[in-house]
C-alpha cells in the first residue's frame, strides 16, 4: 500500500539544501530525528492525472499541426505522445481539441522514444491551472 506522502507528526519539516545556483531547494524531509531525501513525487509543484485527451501541436514555421495525445497532465504541463519528438526548448502552443482551448508551451527535457511514440515533457509559459478542464488537488507534504 502507498504511504501518504504528507505526516501528522508536526516536528516533520522540509529542510533546504543549496543548489548549484544558489538558490535553496526543498530536497529533504526531517522527520523526528530521520532526515532522508524527498522522492521525486514529493518534489512535484502540481499532482500528476494519467489521462488521455487529444492534441494538435502548433510549431512555428510548419504548416500542419501535429497531432497527438497526453500521456499525463498537470496544472503546469503535460507529457505528450507524439508522433515525432520536439527539441529540447521548443516553443509551441498546444490546442485541446475538445475544448479548443490554446496555450504557449515549452518542451523542457529531450524526448523519450518508446513504441507509442515520442514522449515529450512541456511545460505551460504561464500559469494555465484550467486548461485541461480538471480539478487537481492540492499536493500534502
């Protein structure tokens, strides 16, 4: 069974570490006396939603769009399926063809080829919590 990722006992705090750029970055939990590193679900800024809804990817400078699928949405982004990957640093503007709905992104790690397709990692350019039409609940450390 998964434990709960946040803890009743108020003594459990994040602690930070100092990154490579100087800002301080919330990697560890203190727990008692138990300091251990947070887990990547831990360090995510929005809930994750396995989910399946259609796209159409708008790059600059190509006439069609390209046709895909999520993979996993977020208030922050998503992770799309592809029929081809985008660089790294790609800007472009995701439609919801349900909706019709338009928002900027930017492919923010190199693509992941598997058998379904190019899994590309975007992430909105502004604050865009409604996009997807989903009610995200709020993530507990």
């Amino acid at each position: 069974m998964k434990q709960p990722l946040h803890s009743a006992n108020p003594s459990a705090a994040p602690t930070a570490r100092i990154g490579a750029n100087g800002s301080a970055q919330q990697n560890q939990v203190k727990r008692g006396s138990i300091t251990r590193n947070l887990t990547a679900e831990e360090r995510r800024r929005a809930q994750r939603v396995l989910v399946r809804i259609k796209v159409q990817i708008h790059v600059a400078g190509r006439a069609n769009p390209i046709q895909g699928q999520t993979h996993t949405v977020s208030e922050n982004g998503a992770m799309l399926v592809l029929d081809e990957p985008l660089a790294e640093g790609s800007k472009l503007s995701i439609e919801n063809v349900k909706t019709q709905k338009r928002v900027e992104a930017r492919v923010v790690r190199p693509p992941q080829i598997t058998s379904e397709g190019a899994l590309v990692p975007v992430e909105f350019l502004a604050p865009s919590p409604a996009f997807w039409s989903i009610f995200f609940p709020p993530i507990i450390n």
